[in-house]
C-alpha cells in the first residue's frame, strides 16, 4: 500500500464519523443543541450508542471539529504556495483555500447548527498551539529571520489566524443564506492584515 494512501478501516471511521456529524447537524438546528441527547444522535446516524462514544468524544466536539480540521491542513498548504510569494499572501491564501474544503450545503448545515450553540462561538479556534509553531516557523522561512529572535513571524501568524477566526464569526452569526459566503467573510478579514510591514526588510 502507498504511504500517502488511505486504509480501508480509516476511510470506513471517517465515513461513520461524518454520518454522525449530519446527522447531529440536522437535529441540532431542528430542536436546538441542549434539546437533543446522544441516543438521538446516534439513532439517527443509525449506529450503537457504544459506536457513537467510539467515534465522539462530545457534543461540543461535533460543532467545533470542523473548524480544528480545517485549520490543521493550513500548515501544509502554505508548504505548497509558491516561494515567490510573500509570508503575509502565502498565509492568507493558505488559510483561504482551507475555508473552501467544505460544500455549500454542508456549510450552511453546519452553520444553521452552530447557531442553536452560540455559547460554543467563544471557543472556535482555528489551530491549536503545535500546529501554530510549525505556522511561524514555515513564514520566519519565507521572511528570512529567526523566530527566536525576531517577533514578526510570530506576530503575523497570530494576526492571521485571529482575522479567520474573525470571519468564521463572522460567517456564523450571520441571519440568513443572503449574508456573505464564507470565504468572503474571511477574505475581508485577512485583508486588514495584509500589507508591507510583513516585507524581509
């Protein structure tokens, strides 16, 4: 088997895992998310409650994983930006094309589910503490300096992340379909941190 192929047994654990993420999506906006236990969940996705717990650790997980997932592929897409692209364009493109892996309507699924949770919004965060260090170690590469002595790398990863973060926020409290997609939303964001300072110099 190819080192960079899929097994038979993780694509079956992603494919129950995602039919546990619809399936808690649709009841949450339907009912609201403190209204529907995990034996629905579960009923729904048409598995064991003891799969389920195999597969879920919370109910807040299954709100904010997609978020976390996204934001651990940022890393290795800025990896493949072109080296002649700034730190600054290279991150924000990076982090853009992450907020497109999703479909339209998975999306607006996941959105229309959030919002019966809003007390999860304070906790949407786009990647943890050791996937950041890698970030500011990729764009110290692209700025030519140490980040153990230079602030700067440091200092536009965060700046980024936290602008995304802004437009997911953004995206998810929205009132209705008619509002801006969520790659607008975050592109606007990350615009406000886009600029010359980030320059070698």
């Amino acid at each position: 088997m190819a080192s960079g192929s899929i097994s038979l047994r993780e694509r079956q654990r992603r494919q129950v895992r995602a039919d546990i993420q619809r399936a808690a999506f649709e009841l949450f906006a339907r009912k609201g998310f403190d209204a529907v236990t995990t034996e629905q969940i579960a009923a729904a996705a048409e598995i064991s409650p003891s799969t389920y717990f195999r597969h879920v650790r919370s109910k807040e997980d299954l709100l904010l994983d997609p978020v976390r997932e996204g934001g651990a592929g940022i890393a290795a897409l800025l990896e493949e930006r072109p080296g002649t692209e700034t730190a600054d364009v290279a991150l924000a493109q990076a982090i853009l094309t992450r907020s497109t892996a999703l479909a339209a309507a998975e999306l607006e699924q996941w959105r229309a589910a959030f919002r019966s949770a809003p007390h999860l919004l304070d906790r949407v965060a786009l990647v943890p503490p050791e996937h950041r260090a890698r970030l500011i170690e990729l764009v110290a590469q692209r700025m030519s300096c140490d980040p153990q002595t230079d602030s700067k790398p440091g200092l536009l990863v965060h700046l980024m992340l936290a602008a995304a973060e802004f437009g997911y926020l953004q995206w998810l409290r929205s009132a209705d379909n008619a509002a801006a997609s969520l790659p607008v939303c975050i592109e606007g964001a990350l615009a406000a941190v886009l600029g010359k300072r980030w320059s070698k110099s």
